[in-house]
C-alpha cells in the first residue's frame, strides 16, 4: 500500500477443528501476494479501502501445504471473513463471508 491511501480494516478469524489429525500447526495468511504466520483466533489486517483484495490461509506441517482457501474481497463486502480449517492434513479449507461479524455491528 501506498503512502497516503485510503485503508479499512478487515476481521478475519481463524476456526481450528477441535479434533483434527495434525498438531502444532498454526495458519499462514497470504495478502496481496505476501504470506504472514498468524495465529488461530480472530485478527485484523489494514487493507485499502477502495481495491479488491484477494485473502488465502494454508497450513503447512514441514511437509507439504494443506487446507488452503482464498477469497476474494470486494470494497462492498462487510469486512469479516472466516476461515476453517480442516480435519485431515490433505484436504482444502474454506473462507467465507461473515455476516454475523462484529464489525458488521459498528
């Protein structure tokens, strides 16, 4: 992003299954083309307010990547996405708009 610009910010929260067949691992989220280890939980990322931003999350596990999901967020989208990962270490995740959002609230 540029100096100057126009931002907002996006919630996005991170779902862990409670049972899932890898341990230790923790979600990487890739924004604009830049990965950024993050946790699980709820987080908030500054994007600019007026472009489209494409979100991902994969895991990795020193092996391969696994449960990788984008979307793809437009400036008229609330801004609060959620990511599940899944059970098995060799399937997709998914990320979904988030209607219940707090931020929807504000």
């Amino acid at each position: 992003m540029s100096v100057g610009k126009e931002t907002r910010r996006i919630e996005l929260t991170m779902h862990k299954p409670w049972f899932a067949l890898y341990a230790g691992v923790r979600p990487t989220l890739v924004m604009q083309g830049r990965g950024q280890p993050t946790q699980w939980g709820l987080g908030t990322w500054q994007v600019p307010s007026d472009e489209t931003v494409t979100v991902g999350v994969f895991l990795f596990n020193r092996m391969w990547r696994f449960g990788q999901a984008e979307f793809t967020l437009d400036p008229a989208h609330a801004p609060a996405l959620t990511y599940r990962a899944p059970v098995l270490p060799f399937l997709r995740g998914r990320i979904h708009r988030d209607t219940d959002s707090r931020a929807r609230r504000r």
